[in-house]
C-alpha cells in the first residue's frame, strides 16, 4: 500500500471526503488531486491534514512527493509517444 493510500484510508476512515475537504479549507476536486499525486498542497493544509489524521507531515510530503514522480513519469511517456493527453 502506497502512501497516498494510506492518507486516502486515513481520511475515509473519519468520514466523507467531501467534510475533510471542507475542514481543510479546501474543494473537494483539489482534495482528489493531492490523493491521486496529480497536485501538491501547502504547509498550511499539510498542517491541517496532520492534525486531523494524525499523520506526520513528512509522512504526507513523502507520500506526495512519490506519487507526483510517478505521475512525472507517466506524463513523460504520453509526450514521448507525441503529446500529453487533453
């Protein structure tokens, strides 16, 4: 299990994405895009979304980091084979 996938069964497990999204000041898309590595996060929701999961920041960072290498990755291939997809 990844990271990410912990964070992600971290959160479901307190209930609703869409609640964790509105506890972190942030929509509920944005929330999806940080779980799935397709976008990072501030300190100030990393801090939030410490204190609500009772993770480590550095587990979270670690976490997202790994996941937007993979989704580096991926993008780099899209465009070798002639362009990112729309």
């Amino acid at each position: 299990m990844t990271g990410l996938q912990v964070l992600a069964n971290k959160i479901d497990e307190l209930g609703s994405r869409v609640d964790f999204a509105r506890q972190l000041d942030i929509s509920e898309p944005h929330l999806s895009m940080i779980l799935s590595g397709r976008r990072g996060f501030s300190v100030k929701v990393g801090l939030k979304i410490c204190n609500l999961t009772g993770l480590s920041l550095e587990q979270i960072a670690a976490s997202v980091a790994g996941a937007n290498n993979r989704s580096a990755k991926a993008s780099g291939r899209r465009a070798a084979k002639g362009g990112a997809r729309r």
